[in-house]
C-alpha cells in the first residue's frame, strides 16, 4: 500500500525522482508549518568544524590543489616548511594522514597559502586565500560591522574567481553542499542574531568523543568492548 502511495505521489510530482538520487525524501506535512512566528531556517546555525574546517577546506580546497600541485609535490612543500614555534610541521607530509582533526585542520591551514605560492596559478592563490580568509573571520570572537563586511567580502571573492578551477579541469561545477551553506547559512546573519560562531560551532562538543568513547575503548580488551565501555564511564 505505502509502495502505491509512493508511487501515486510520484506521479503527481509531489515526489520527484531526481530526490532519491540525492537521498532526499519528501516532507509533506512539517511538524513547524504552522508554529506560529517561527522561521525553521534560523535554527540552522553555522558549524566550524564540519562546514569550514573538514567541509569546505579539507574534503574541497585540500582536494583541488592535491590535483593540481600532485600528492608527492604537495607532500614535499610540507616536508620543507622549516621548524617554527607555534607551528605544527607535518615531516611526513599530509597523504599519510587518514582520520584528521578539527587541530590538525586548524594547524594544516595556518601554512597553506605559504607552501601553495608558486606551485599553483596566482589566481588558485586568490580562491584559496578567499576561503581562509573566510574562515578567519568567521572565527573571531569579536566582531564589528567592519569585520562582518570583510567576511562578505571573502566570499565574493572567492565566487569571483572559482572558475579557474573549472578551466584547469578540477572541478566540473560548484553545486556542494558545504559551499552552498556558506551563502544560505549566512554566517553574518546568525552571527548578528546569535552572537559569535564559537557558540554554536560542535567542535568542542566533538572532543568529548575522547573522554567518553576513545579512552572508554582503549580502557577496554577490544572484545565485546560496549559493555565495558559503559561500566568504564
């Protein structure tokens, strides 16, 4: 019966084909339609760790440069950044890196640019520092209309010049996700109306996966370890 209705919806429109093949599924009767002064898109605030830092700069910068610059070359120019207090030196390079963290993201950002000039064409230099910039900004802890329009201004410059990345052939189009809730998110928005990103950015919350599932785990024989784990915590 439920097949049939899926199918008599589909027909009608009110189910299209093309959401399965982006796992969406169709809500005809949201829980928030009728709340009264409630605007549900609000309550999607920005997120730090998942958005900028794994989102758009590691599972999207990182990528496009890795196939311009080519892994062993990128590797070599970490392998190279001399030894500075405060920051992080990769020796080994980044491909050998499998399970990343919000630090290690924070800290490959840091050099970037640097071990990016010369290596790319200026004006991949120009999206990549566009998207730092971006996420600096959107970092602070304290904001001024000033810095609000330069975190506008960061993304207008980054969509003013993606389209090097299609001409070298990295990308074929900018329809992503992370990127697009750089803009629909509205980070100045949230930040004017809920305050600075560290309030509701779920990278601390992340890091209580230490406490309460990695060091239970190690705690535990690595057999039938969900039990144990429990009792540990």
């Amino acid at each position: 019966m439920s097949l049939l209705l899926s199918f008599l919806k589909r027909k009608k429109g009110q189910h299209p084909t093309e959401f399965e093949d982006f796992g969406l599924r169709t809500i005809y009767s949201p829980f928030w339609a009728n709340l009264p002064h409630t605007d549900i898109f609000l309550a999607f605030t920005p997120d730090l760790l998942h958005q900028l830092h794994k989102g758009v700069f590691k599972d999207h910068l990182v990528k496009w440069c890795l196939e311009i610059v080519g892994e062993a070359e990128m590797d070599a120019h970490f392998k190279a950044i001399p030894d500075y207090p405060g920051l992080r030196h990769f020796k080994k390079g980044i491909s050998a890196i499998k399970q990343w963290t919000g630090t290690e993201h924070k800290q490959m950002q840091c050099v970037f640019i640097g071990l990016l000039a010369g290596a790319v064409p200026s004006q991949v230099l120009v999206v990549a520092r566009a998207i730092l910039d971006f996420s600096y900004f959107a970092q602070l802890r304290t904001h001024t209309s000033d810095t609000l329009k330069y975190l506008e201004n960061a993304l207008a410059v980054f969509h003013a010049n993606k389209d090097i990345l299609h001409e070298l052939e990295v990308h074929e189009h900018f329809n992503i996700p992370k990127l697009h809730q750089l803009l629909h998110y509205d980070y100045v928005q949230s930040i004017l109306l809920y305050g600075t990103t560290d309030g509701f950015n779920t990278e601390l919350l992340e890091h209580l996966h230490i406490d309460f599932t990695k060091e239970a785990y190690q705690a535990s024989n690595k057999q039938d370890y969900e039990e144990q784990m429990a009792l540990w915590l």
